[in-house]
C-alpha cells in the first residue's frame, strides 16, 4: 500500500464546495481507499467545513486543496491553502440555537483525529486529520501504534504548527 498525495486548485466562489467535496471523494475513490459509510459522511464534512471557510473569509481569487491518504496507517489528511493571513478562530461558547454559522470549528473538533493551521507567508494551510476504516496493523514486534492524538473539544490542537 502507498501513500497517495494531490493538490489542486478551485476558484474561491461558492460552488467551490460541492466541486472541492466531489473531487476529494473521487481521487480517494481512484487510489482505492477503504471507505465506509460513516468516514466518507466525515471527509464530507469536513471538507466542506475547511473550503467553506476559506471561500467566505479568505481573499484571493483561489483556494488549494490538499488530499492524502495513508491506508497503511489509516489516515486521510486534507488541507485547504487560502492567501489570508488570518487564522480560523473559534468563537467562545457555543453559537446560539438560531446561528447559521460558527460550528464549523466544533463539528471538525469532533470528527479529526487532529487539526490544525499552518501559517506561511502569503497565507495558511488549514488541515484535518481522519482515520480511515480498519485497524492500525501491527508491527512485525507486535506494538501497535500509540493512539492517535485528538484535537481538545473545540480548540484548534496545540500540536499543530504555525510558522511564519
């Protein structure tokens, strides 16, 4: 099994979602990575949280989307580049009942194994880490892999790097 790496970019306008969406399930599709119901409803999600942030709070004409799967490991990670210096901040407490936004943050808190920003110059990456179906294989002296590090309940995890 090999590690699979893709970017591409997409116009920053709203139906950049749904293409971004539909784009990162074919490429896992084609490298035929294992997913079930429940992982693609998560790559869903969350990639429709990362673009849709970048579409309506970033700048530039153009977003760069980042797709890697590691079915060895059971990991997917996807990555969203925008040209804003401005880092995703989650609001304090929950939003209200009638709120259309501000869960984004919370509802990849929950789904990513790990999450984070990556500040460059010129902009950021802003990435989630997603398990994908199956148990970590075992090494050949029988350890297993540690467990996974979780992003804390709606935080941006502190192990994720920012430079600039």
């Amino acid at each position: 099994m090999s590690v699979h790496r893709r970017w591409f970019s997409l116009p920053r306008e709203p139906a950049t979602v749904a293409a971004g969406r539909h784009r990162v399930r074919d490429l896992l599709a084609s490298w035929n990575t294992p997913l079930d119901e429940d992982t693609r409803f998560t790559l869903d999600l969350v990639t429709s949280e990362l673009l849709g942030n970048a579409v309506r709070h970033a700048t530039g004409p153009a977003v760069t989307v980042g797709v890697h799967a590691d079915p060895l490991h059971h990991r997917a990670v996807i990555e969203v580049y925008d040209s804003s210096p401005a880092v995703p901040v989650l609001a304090p407490g929950h939003p209200a009942e009638d709120e259309e936004s501000g869960r984004g943050l919370l509802l990849i808190a929950e789904l990513a194994l790990a999450h984070g920003v990556v500040r460059k110059r010129g902009g950021k990456w802003v990435w989630a880490e997603i398990a994908l179906p199956g148990a970590a294989a075992r090494p050949a002296d029988g350890t297993a892999d540690p467990p996974p590090h979780r992003a804390p309940h709606g935080g941006i995890a502190p192990w994720a790097m920012t430079c600039q």
